[in-house]
C-alpha cells in the first residue's frame, strides 16, 4: 500500500505538512517494531510496549544530539541588559550568529574559559560575607517583586508606622485588588498603573512595608522608588537595619523617580529590624502611586564583578588597530594571534545557572539567531525520525531491549551492538547532506583542480 494518502492538492495547500513526507512519526517507530521484530520465532519473543516506547524515546534524545540533523532556530533582539534567555527546550547551540541589514549571518565566536557569571555573596568593608537567616547574601537588588508586576509578593499593606509593623484597618475593603484610583475611599491597594500600589487618602505615618531584607548598620544602600499620580502628602523610603535603627530618604512631594544613598543605623530606632518601608510623613492625606521600587547595597551594583566588566567594556572584536602595548609589545609583529579574538563579529559565553546567554557590548540591539539542539521531545509533533536514521532506531531499540533481558547470550548482545553502530554511521553519513557537486565547487575556490 502507498504512503501517499492525500492527494496533491491537500498537500500543497496545507501548509503545515509541508516537507513531512521525509519524517516517520516516533508512535509509528513504536508500532512498526511491535510488528515486526516481536513475537513467535522472532529475536524478541515478548515484550512490553511500555519498554519499547521508553527504548525509543531514549535512542530519539541520543541520536538528536549528534545524529539528527538541528533545524531549531530562534531570533532575538539583544536589549541593552546584553542578555537574553535560552528556548525552552534548548539542550546545546550549534551557532550564534548576528544579522546584518541584507540578512547575512555573522558568526559569534564563544569566550569559552576567558570570563564568566559567577555568584558573587556580599561583603562587608573588611571582606566578611554577609548572611541573611544563615544565608549568603547575593549581590544586587535586595527587596522582592519592586515593580508588583507578580502581585502583591511579599509586600505588606495598610501598615501603621506610628507603631511600627502594626496594621490598621483603614476600611473594610482595604485587601481590594481590583480598586481603582478613589474607589474604595481610603487606604493602600494594589493594582494601578500596571500593577502597582496606590495610595488614597492615607493618613500620617501609613505605609507599605517589606520585612527580612538584609539591611547591615553602617552599610551604604543606593535606594529608588517612583511616583505618580501625586495630588497631597510628604512621602519618604525608610531602611530598618538589624539593630532597629532607621535611615530616611528626603521628603518627596512630586512625580519622579526619586534615587538617594542611605548609611544603614543612621537614626536610633525601635522598628521593624532588617525592613524598608514608604510611608506618608504629611499630617495631610496622601494620594499617589508607588512603583519601581529598590534597595541595591553600594559596591554590588552587579551580582558578578566579571560580568558587570564584560558588558561595559569596548570588546577586541570592535578594535580595528590590534598593536597595543599589552599583546604586541614588539611594534607590528603579531605572534600568537588568536583568529577568535581578530574579528569584528562580537563574543557570548552561556550562564548554565541562569539560563542566559551574555554578550558583548558591539552586540547591543543587534538582531541575533541562536541555532540549537533539542531531544526533540519537547512536543509531539517533533517526536518525529528522519528516513534516514529510520534503521538506526529500530536497532537502538532492539539491542536496548534485549541487553536488558535476562539469559540473553553474549554474543548475541554484541552482535546487535555491532549493528547498532553500523547503522548509526550510516545514518550520520546520509544526513550529513554531502553533494558531491558543492564539494567540487568548494575545492575549485580553493585552486584545486578537479576532475569528474
């Protein structure tokens, strides 16, 4: 019976089974074997189809790795942060590449051991890591959810700074998350201007508060939050440090983002140890939205000193003029040039623990093509085997399936191995798409005469 099964029409008017006339479906693989290679005087007498679909799978990942042929794309434009993050299903890339204006690929080289990401723990002036609950403190932003585009988070609301942490009820509809700005008439709620929380008529001292931030006396915070919508009020960020003591921003009565640097236990205190909150200082009523908000200890700006020298540098790649006195002390000579770093294409090198990949300055707000390698069992339509490594499945499964078995003989075991090899290589042979005619083309670029 032909495997043709709809007419030409169908085909090249469905346009997503465009070119599936190369692939066998892994469910069909499963079944196919089944048939053909178990039952009554067959090599496999018996066995579970649980385990034959479980072989496959397996021989799917391992052969995608370095069999299959990687057609997995995907496009970004690199933001000013020089990051962005791996696919979902990534497992390794291929290549990473920029794209210039005609659309021609430019190939990103790797910075392979040369610089990294790594975790960077606070420090104090004498070099002591700092601890949170017994916890390293990592570098960067200290406080949870500063933009509540997540929600509320560890956000407390309504909370009465006249003595500190308590909470006052303001009305009975103060824990609304759909309010809108004057409705209800009192208190802070969350939910404007794209999430965040806003103040309406809030008396002195009421605030929103955000505990266990590890705020150290004597340590300089560099903190920020945004207003907007102010009509009445005198508003202020205060930090808490472990003993209790405060430090307080300026007051602000208008729109903006509002940046000062605080020294922690600035003011003898009886508060909230180790927490920051806003609260309106004015005997007025205060209406205005809060956003943005953060506390970053001065001197971890970055969460990795590597990193942060990495993406503010102007890297090799944009140099046009390599004799400097650090590589090239001899004027002119270049020995040991390394072809990788002579090259204006730019570098990355991938954070495994974040999941992203960094770039190089030149690369900012380039279009960038990461190529990649997946298991291709991520979803089920890519579940799905080439022709050509077609044997090549049903010999990986056979020798798993048997070479788990008991009393199977050892030279039997061995002899499917054998097979499973051949056929692998000959799978890789077929994919790997050698055109006898792009060869010889190759080669005459190259000055090489070539007879056929």
């Amino acid at each position: 019976m032909a495997l043709l099964q709809n007419s030409q029409q169908y085909y090249y008017n469905n346009t997503e089974s465009l070119g599936d006339y190369q692939f066998t479906s892994l469910h069909d693989i499963i079944d196919h074997f089944m048939v053909v290679y178990v039952g009554e005087d067959k090599i496999i007498s018996k066995v579970s189809k649980v385990d034959v679909s479980f072989h496959a799978q397996r021989a799917m990942q391992e052969l995608s790795f370095d069999v299959f042929k990687s057609c997995k794309a995907i496009e970004y434009d690199v933001p000013a942060t020089l990051t962005t993050p791996l696919p979902q299903d990534y497992v390794n890339y291929t290549k990473i590449s920029w794209v210039d204006s005609a659309g021609i690929k430019h190939l990103l080289y790797p910075t392979t051991s040369k610089t990294s990401n790594p975790f960077s723990p606070q420090q104090d002036t004498n070099g002591e890591f700092l601890f949170n609950n017994g916890s390293l403190i990592q570098s960067g932003e200290l406080i949870q959810n500063g933009n509540f585009q997540a929600g509320i988070g560890t956000w407390i609301l309504n909370s009465d700074e006249t003595t500190p942490g308590t909470l006052t009820a303001l009305s009975t509809t103060t824990s609304s998350a759909t309010a809108t700005l004057g409705d209800p008439s009192i208190g802070w709620f969350y939910g404007f201007n794209g999430n965040a929380i806003g103040a309406y008529s809030v008396p002195q001292n009421s605030a929103i508060r955000q505990e266990n931030v590890p705020i150290i006396s004597g340590e300089d915070y560099t903190v920020s939050f945004t207003v907007s919508g102010y009509t009445s009020g005198t508003w202020s960020l205060v930090i808490v440090d472990e003993n209790g003591d405060t430090a307080e921003t300026s007051d602000i009565t208008a729109d903006g983002t509002h940046s000062e640097t605080l020294t922690a236990g600035a003011t003898a205190s009886n508060n909230v140890a180790q927490s920051i909150f806003i609260r309106n200082n004015s005997a007025t009523a205060g209406t205005c939205v809060i956003d943005d908000v953060s506390i970053v200890r001065v001197g971890d700006e970055e969460t990795s000193t590597a990193w942060a020298n990495y993406q503010s540098m102007t890297p090799s790649e944009n140099q046009s003029q390599y004799d400097d006195d650090t590589y090239w002390p001899m004027h002119g000579e270049r020995y040991g040039l390394d072809p990788q770093h002579a090259q204006a294409n730019g570098s990355f090198y991938i954070d495994c623990v974040s999941g992203k990949i960094h770039f190089s300055s030149n690369i900012s707000g380039k279009t960038v093509i990461l190529d990649y390698i997946s298991d291709s069992l991520g979803t089920d339509a890519e579940m799905q085997v080439h022709k050509f490594a077609e044997e090549a499945m049903y010999k990986w499964i056979m020798h798993a399936v048997l070479s788990t078995k008991a009393n199977i003989p050892e030279y039997q075991v061995n002899r499917l191995k054998k097979e499973r090899f051949a056929a692998i290589r000959t799978a890789k042979l077929r994919l790997s798409n050698i055109k006898l005619e792009e060869i010889t083309q190759i080669l005459r670029g190259k000055s090489k005469q070539i007879k056929h």
